[in-house]
C-alpha cells in the first residue's frame, strides 16, 4: 500500500492547492474486522497531510520517522511478514508507531 496525496492546481487568489488524501489498496472485505489489515499507508497519507495541508513539517517528519523506527523494530502485519519480523496486528503496528512517535519526541 502507498500513502498518496493528490494536489490540485493552486487557487491563484490564495495559492492554497486544494488537497485529497487516500491509502491505496484494495478494501479487502475478506479480512474486514479481523485485524490483519496494514495501517502504514493510512498513517503515511496522515503524515502527507500535515506537510501539505497543514504546514506542519515537523510532525509530519515525526510520523514518517516513527514508522521507519517501527519497521527497523521489525514489527510488520502479516501481508509484508518475514522470517525474524514480529508479526502484529492492525493496532498492534498502530500502537508500535506510537510508541515510537512518543520515543522520538522525548515523550516516551
């Protein structure tokens, strides 16, 4: 799954450049509540909004880095599982980005 964000053309009165954001994989309805889905992407198109929309670099930097110190803590959903990774859950990947998001900003 990729984290895009799509920018339209910038309004010339405000220079603001109206914004969609959206994960893209499919909607998996064969494994809809059973917490195998992958947050990253989600979490990465969050972490797009807030540089883009929001102008706030540093946050969207600390989400991005906190997903990059959650993999390199080899946690992984099973759809990107590999052998010495430690497969979690839908909120168990949410919580480990997290945990190192608090980790990161001296908060945890």
């Amino acid at each position: 799954s990729l984290p895009p964000a799509a920018l339209g053309a910038g309004d010339p009165r405000t220079g603001r450049r109206p914004p969609f954001y959206e994960p893209v994989h499919g909607s998996a309805p064969d494994i809809a509540g059973q917490g195998k889905a992958n947050p990253l992407a989600a979490i990465g198109s969050a972490a797009l909004m807030f540089r883009w929309s929001f102008d706030r670099r540093e946050d969207a930097d600390l989400i991005e880095n906190a997903v990059e110190s959650a993999l390199a803590g080899g946690f992984r959903t099973a759809d990107i599982a590999a052998p010495g990774t430690r497969t979690v859950s839908t909120s168990g990947m949410g919580d480990a980005v997290i945990a190192a998001m608090a980790r990161l900003s001296g908060r945890g």
